[in-house]
C-alpha cells in the first residue's frame, strides 16, 4: 500500500495468509523490519526459514537473523556482485575457487568474532528481553562508523552465513525454485490485498500512524478471511469432483493458490434474511486426498 508516509509490510506463511502486517516508514531499508517483526509474532506459526526479496540480504541482517535462529534465504539476483569469503587465508576450493577472488583477500576474521562474542550475545539479550529494537540496532549498523566494533562482528558473523547461503542457492536448484516461488507467493498476496482494499486505490490518507497501522491490520484481517473462504469453497468442490469419479491428486492441488479473486464481489451481497442462518461446521481435513505423496520440504 502507498501511504502518507509508509507502506504496508506483511509477513506471509507459507500456507499463504499473512501471519500479520506492519506499516513502515517510506524509503526505508526493509530489511532494517524482517527480523523485528519475526520477533514480534506470537502466533502458533513459527518460522525456521524466512525467505526474503532481494532487499532482506546484508550480513548484518544475516548474522541477526542467525543469532536468534532462522536460516535466512532471500532471492539473490545480484550474487555475482557478492563476494565470497574464505574460512581461511590458505583455503582451496576446487572447481569453485574463482567465486572467492584473490587468495590471501576476503577472508573471515574468526578472532575477531572471538574476542567480540560475548557483545555479540549482550546486543541479542538485550534485543530478546526487548531492551532494544533490533529495527534500531539495524538502522544503526547502517549508518555508524566502520569502526564500531559491533558493527565489525556483525557484519564478521554475517559474511561467513551469507557466503553459506550464497553457495547453497548456487549449488541447490530445488532451493532456488522454493525461494522464487515463496517470493512469488508474498508478491501476488500483495496484489490481493490490494485488490480487496479497493476504496481510494488503497492509498492510506492518513497521518495519523495509529490510523495508518489500523487500516493495514483490517485489511489483513479481510485478506486472510477471503483466502479461508476459498481454501473452503475448493475444498467443497475438490470433495464434488472426487464423489463424481474425478482423480485429484496432491500435485494438481499444489498448483492452486486460494487467492481467487474472479468470483469475489468486493462490494458484497447483503441478504438480511440470511443473517440469522448458522453456517454448518466446516470440515479442515481433506482426507481424500493423499497428501503424504508431497515432498512438503519442496
């Protein structure tokens, strides 16, 4: 969403809702709010992996996210820009050695993260007991001087995961595929969340931030609404199908997403008469389908 001043950032799980969103500040760097807001979600969905869009790499941003224990694999388009550090000056890595540049340069400093491990753990107790903001820690990484020695660890730490991840997405094209298609899936509920907030193009007039925060979460409250409606609508029809003698496998359902939006009339259907009806219970396991075919890890 464009706002006065912000935009909507919604952290999506992979069952395609949004576990929650957030209204940030304009022209910010976004990944100064992945980890803050994974931190903040209280949810029964607890993430191990987060993936993010090109924006959500830095080393700084992969040492925090490796402190409190999530494995960081965002989309890289520009990891030819990237440099790969060596776990030492005298390493040799046949066949790939060329990806790590001049030997002798680029090298992790592990004494330093030694020496400085203990400030390490104090910045990310402090952060867990919510004595400080990891968005503000982030931000300060950022700016402050290179030598901050915080700022140095950090971003030690951070160079060594990055260049795991970097080798890994080069190496696993099944990895490379989960990445896109998890990005895939945060860009299209963006579209449809911003679908369902038709009223002014979905553009926050607002100054208030509190206002600006409320839209945001009543929008994502609509959108996760609709995604159930649906998931249940083709699940009803999925049932229809299979009583009429038609094969549905797990596969053909991987290939559907819930955010349909053709038979959806954003400006509703009031049917007073039917206010007073008790919808049936629904029924959230679809049995006749095997599932345990899928490869969930893909």
């Amino acid at each position: 969403y464009g706002g006065v001043g912000g935009i909507a950032y919604h952290y999506i799980s992979d069952t395609y809702v949004a576990l929650f969103s957030r209204f940030i500040p304009c022209g910010v760097w976004e990944a100064v709010h992945l980890i803050e807001g994974l931190l903040a979600n209280t949810s029964e969905v607890q993430p191990t992996t987060v993936h993010a869009d090109t924006q959500g790499q830095s080393t700084p941003v992969f040492a925090l996210a490796t402190l409190f224990g999530f494995d960081l694999m965002p989309r890289i388009r520009n990891f030819k820009d990237l440099i790969f550090f060596r776990a030492g000056p005298h390493l040799i890595y046949p066949h790939i050695d060329e990806l790590f540049g001049e030997r002798g340069r680029n090298v992790i400093d592990w004494e330093l993260i030694e020496r400085h491990w203990r400030d390490l753990m104090q910045v990310a107790i402090s952060i867990s007991e919510g004595h400080l903001s990891s968005a503000t820690l982030m931000r300060r990484l950022r700016s402050n001087s290179r030598k901050n020695r915080i700022y140095k660890v950090f971003r030690e730490v951070g160079r060594s995961v990055r260049t795991v991840a970097l080798l890994r997405y080069l190496a696993d094209s099944g990895l490379r595929a989960r990445v896109t298609a998890a990005t895939n899936k945060v860009e299209t509920y963006n579209a449809f969340s911003q679908w369902l907030g038709f009223g002014n193009n979905g553009v926050i007039t607002h100054n208030d931030p509190d206002e600006q925060e409320k839209l945001i979460k009543l929008n994502t409250l609509l959108a996760n609404l609709v995604i159930f409606h649906n998931a249940l609508d083709l699940m009803e029809v999925v049932r229809t199908l299979i009583a009429e003698g038609w094969p549905i496998t797990a596969e053909e359902l991987g290939a559907i997403s819930p955010y349909l939006r053709a038979h959806i009339s954003r400006f509703g259907a009031y049917a007073t008469d039917e206010m007073g009806v008790e919808p049936e219970a629904f029924n959230p396991e679809l049995k006749e389908v095997d599932f345990t075919v899928l490869d969930l890890a893909a």
